[in-house]
C-alpha cells in the first residue's frame, strides 16, 4: 500500500551527488520537498530541475528543503546538473538522490515491489517514478501530486500547495480554492462563530458551514 497523508515517509540512508543522507536526520526541523523523474538528460525533467533550482530563495524563506530523486547514478547526476543550470540560470544546490536499486521508488509506492529495470531502459520504463511529495516537520506526508511524462509540473503551484500547508499547520485554518498568501482563509467548522470573532475580529458567513476570515497581520 502507497503512502497516504498524515504517514511517516520512509527514513532511508540514499546515496546522493552530496553524499549519503538519512531522509529524517536531514529534513531535521525543517519541512522538505521531494521531487522525482524517471531518468537523467531527458528534457522536461531539465526544465522542472531548472525551475526548481531558480526557486532556491523561496525554498529557504518557507525553511524548506529539496531533494531530487532518480533510478540513475551519481555520476550521471553530476553531469546532468551542468545541463541544468546551463539552461536555467541557476545554481543546482539541491542534492539528488541516486536510487539505482529503486529502494526508494519502491518503498515510496512509485513502482511495484518486484519491479526490475530492463537493460537499455528508457524513460518508459520507469515513467511512474515522476512525483512530488511536500513533508512536514513531523516527517509526515502533507501532500503528492503525480504527473505523467508529457506534462511539466507547475512549481508555482507547488509553491503554493506549501504555503497553504504552513499557513493551515500554523494557524489551525482551511484554504479555498486557488488561495494564495493574503487572501481569506476558511474557519474550521469545530470554531464557534463566538471565538472566530474573537480570534479574527470578523467573519463572513457565506454558509452555515462556509466561513471565512482574514488572518491578523
């Protein structure tokens, strides 16, 4: 069974361009951002690295980390991160982890346990290893988004996706559809009307089970 929101991701020690890490002891007190693809030097993959590396400064004023995840080596990582930065920009910092074996594509749910890669594989054949998973402080899953191969991801959303996760961890709200940081957030439905308003100042009932406020400056 995959992982569902609210499990502790697996706490893995991966072999990475930047060494070896232990997923848990690295996220630390941070939140964390991994984000996967099914082989080095393909092309979409180049452009969502790219933009993943030009958002280094909006990781770190969310106190977020990124990790890439990939079925090819070290090596090949290396190589493949002057491409990247090369055509974005920007400096790749991120480590990407080295999953050869697919201990973490399997573990992850990404691929079947018995799975094995071909030789002469393609991207095909790992075309499922292609997901972004937010993690938060508690080392729990907040959130995935999966995405075939013919399809960039939209890092502005995944930007966004964390902000609404932080916002909604830190305050105890919800967040309507399409919000962004500044707009009203909902009042859970366990809150009386009494301590929203005392709590917000205001709210805007716009059903009996549809409140909305502004958070406190």
């Amino acid at each position: 069974m995959g992982l569902r929101i609210n499990d502790e991701i697996p706490n893995l020690t991966v072999e990475t361009d930047q060494g070896k890490i232990t997923l848990h002891d690295w996220i630390g007190d941070s939140w964390a951002i991994l984000f996967s693809h099914p082989k080095d030097f393909t092309p979409v993959c180049t452009t969502e690295f790219g933009a993943v590396a030009q958002l280094a400064d909006e990781w770190e004023k969310r106190g977020t980390k990124v990790m890439g995840i990939s079925v090819d080596g070290v090596e090949d990582h290396k190589k493949w991160k002057g491409d990247i930065e090369a055509t974005s920009g920007s400096k790749a910092g991120f480590p990407i982890i080295a999953d050869e074996d697919l201990t973490v594509a399997k573990a992850f749910d990404m691929l079947p346990a018995e799975y094995v890669l071909p030789d002469g594989r393609t991207p095909a054949d790992s075309a499922t290893v292609r997901v972004v998973f937010i993690v938060g402080q508690d080392k729990k899953l907040k959130l995935s988004m999966t995405y075939p191969m013919t399809v960039g991801r939209n890092f502005a959303e995944v930007l966004r996706a964390l902000d609404a996760l932080q916002t909604s961890a830190r305050e105890n709200v919800a967040t309507p559809a399409n919000w962004t940081v500044g707009q009203d957030v909902i009042v859970p439905m366990a809150v009386s009307d009494a301590d929203a308003i005392a709590k917000y100042g205001q709210i805007e009932t716009v059903l009996p089970y549809l409140r909305k406020a502004k958070l406190p400056v």
